[in-house]
C-alpha cells in the first residue's frame, strides 16, 4: 500500500464545471444497482457523449460530418453513431483498478463524484448512488435555460447539494493517499472566528494568498492556524511576496 504523504489540497479539473455534475449522474443513474463492468462504463461512455459532456476528438476530426453532427446540440445521436465514436475515439488513459481505455476514463470522471459522496463504484461492484446523487441526477433541468422554476429549485438546490457535500469534504478520506487530516471548508470558518478574538478591531479578514495555508494545512486545530497567520503577518508584513508564501 502507498505511504500516505503531506499534500496540498486539489480537486481534479477533468469534468471541468461542476455543473457538469448532475449531467454525469444521470449518465449513471441507470446502472444504479449493476455491477460495474468494462462494458457498463462504455455504456456510460456512449450515454456522456450523447449529451456532448464529453467531445472524442479524435474520432470528429477524421469525419467532417460526425464534427458537424456533434457541434449541433439539436442533433441526437443514433447508437451507430455512438458506437463508432467510441471505437474510433480509443482511450490512451489507465486508471489503477480499471482496464485501459474507456473504462479508465470513466473512472477520471466520476472520481471527483465518488469522493464528495454522489456515487460509489468500483470494478466488478455495484453502481451505488447515495440519496444526494440521486437527486442531483435530477437536476439537469437547471442547465436547461429553457426550463424555469424547476421542481428541483434549479440552481439553489445544485449549490445547496454542493455546498452539503463541501461541508462535509474530508481530507483524510479512503480515496486519497493524503496525511492531511482535516476539513478544510468547516476549517476556514473556525479561524476565522478565530482570527476575530486574536485580533479584535485590528482583524481585515483572511488574505488571498493566506488561502495557500489553508491548502497544505496537516491537522484540523483552528486556533493553531489562526496562531500561524498572526505570527506570519507579524514577521513577515502584509505584502510579502508569492515566494515567502510558497516557502
């Protein structure tokens, strides 16, 4: 097993918004309960490039008329056409637990999903969505502008289901090899609070580039934190460089 380290904290970038979500989760909502397969990921696969979440490149641009189809969001594909997509778009990509290709890359993308709580899954287990992922699922109603006032409150309810799995976010967590221990969301709040009382009427608030602390931060104690910022704004001033930061 791979030591845990000391890391800064990421979120991968790969869904690119994530207003995307809720479009993943209704690709997978259908498999909730299935065992996971290669065959069910590209199942997925085919399901993500029909709504045009995620573009094969390399199949469009030998085709000008696929490209052409696939630029017209009106347009809606045929399961030949998605099947030669995924044959002629191979995945290059290999993801530890999962076969190279199509099913690693389903694994880049609901990654980030499993992690804040919306689905778990793993090769040859079942699809399992939590109560939230399936009600995220629901809500791509709110990515349609078209549609208003939403069963689902549109964009209120999105962030709200975010901002709950945010809250929450763990960093020591079984699917990051991390010694970090701590919530970083729950972790801000308190030192704030806690920059408060150090400070008094001298406390502005937190820093952008203090943020940085908060990213590469090893525990949970607050007012540790809250400490750490005084005493650097102490010995280093309000305008210390992007290297001192680093550093």
């Amino acid at each position: 097993m791979a030591k845990r380290e000391l890391k800064p904290l990421s979120f991968s970038t790969t869904i690119r918004n994530p207003e995307r979500i809720p479009i993943f989760l209704e690709c997978i909502a259908p498999y909730d309960g299935r065992f996971l397969t290669d065959e069910v990921a590209i199942d997925v696969a085919r399901s993500v490039i029909s709504k045009r979440v995620y573009k094969p490149i390399t199949a469009l641009k030998t085709d000008d008329t696929m490209r052409n189809k696939f630029n017209d969001t009106s347009y809606e594909f045929d399961n030949t056409e998605l099947d030669w997509m995924i044959e002629n778009a191979p995945q290059n990509h290999k993801e530890k637990g999962f076969s190279k290709g199509w099913a690693s890359r389903f694994d880049t993308w609901f990654k980030i999903m499993k992690e804040l709580g919306f689905v778990y899954y793993a090769m040859n287990e079942q699809v399992q969505l939590s109560e939230l992922g399936k009600e995220l699922a629901k809500y791509t109603s709110y990515l349609d502008s078209s549609i208003e006032n939403s069963l689902y409150d549109g964009g209120e309810s999105f962030r709200n289901a975010m901002l709950n799995s945010m809250v929450k976010y763990c960093r020591a967590n079984p699917y990051r090899r991390v010694k970090n221990n701590n919530q970083p969301f729950t972790l801000l709040l308190r030192v704030i609070c806690g920059l408060k009382k150090l400070l008094g009427n001298e406390y502005r608030g937190i820093y952008k580039k203090e943020l940085s602390f908060f990213l590469c931060w090893q525990n949970n104690n607050a007012d540790e934190l809250a400490t750490f910022i005084v005493n650097f704004r102490r010995e280093n001033g309000l305008r210390a460089s992007d290297e001192v930061y680093y550093e």
